[in-house]
C-alpha cells in the first residue's frame, strides 16, 4: 500500500468517526421535549384517517 492510499484510508476513517460521533453526542446531549412539544410532533395527527375518527 503506498503512503498516499494510507494518508486517504485513515483521513476517511477518521473524517466519518468524528461526524459519527458529534451526531451521537448531539442525540445524547439533547434536552427532552416537553409534553406540548410531543403532541405536535406525533405521526398519528398527521394521518387524515385518525383526524376523520377523532372528530
């Protein structure tokens, strides 16, 4: 393996670690959502059949 295909292995290696890990650190960091903030954020309320049976 020549020296530049092994700079190019561990710069991609390294590159998708960090963005790997700064998404997880930011899903683990992130503050709950309130209990408003959750019910408009369900899927349920965006199906025209479930909105038609609750009215």
């Amino acid at each position: 393996m020549t020296s530049g295909a092994l700079f190019m292995m561990l710069f991609w290696q390294i590159g998708v670690t960090v963005v790997a890990g700064y998404f997880f650190y930011r899903v683990l960091t992130s503050k709950p959502k309130t209990d408003e903030e959750a019910d408009e954020d369900s899927y349920s309320d965006n199906d025209s059949d479930h909105k038609q049976n609750r009215t």
